[in-house]
C-alpha cells in the first residue's frame, strides 16, 4: 500500500513540479507542492521497503 502511494506521490509531484511553468501566477506554489509531494513519496517508498 505504502509503496503504491508513494510512487503516485512522487508521480503527482513532478508533474505538478513541471507544469508550474505554465501557470506563472502560481508558479513558487506549484513548484513549492510538488517538491513537498516528491519528498514524501520518497519517505513512503522508504517507509514500505522493509515490509516487503
């Protein structure tokens, strides 16, 4: 479960991480989320290791 969530975290965070450039009002927002989303994606797929 741990490692799905974190794979669509990371996914959603560079995703939302590139299209700041697009959307320069919330770009600092945009790119603050997906960097925030990318950071704990790699903490869950950290955190499901071990119970593999």
């Amino acid at each position: 479960m741990f490692l799905i969530l974190g794979m669509i975290a990371i996914a959603l965070g560079a995703i939302a991480a590139l299209a700041a450039a697009r959307f320069p009002v919330r770009q600092v927002q945009l790119e603050r989320w997906g960097g925030d989303l990318m950071v704990a994606g790699v903490a869950l797929l950290g955190f499901s290791f071990p119970m593999i």
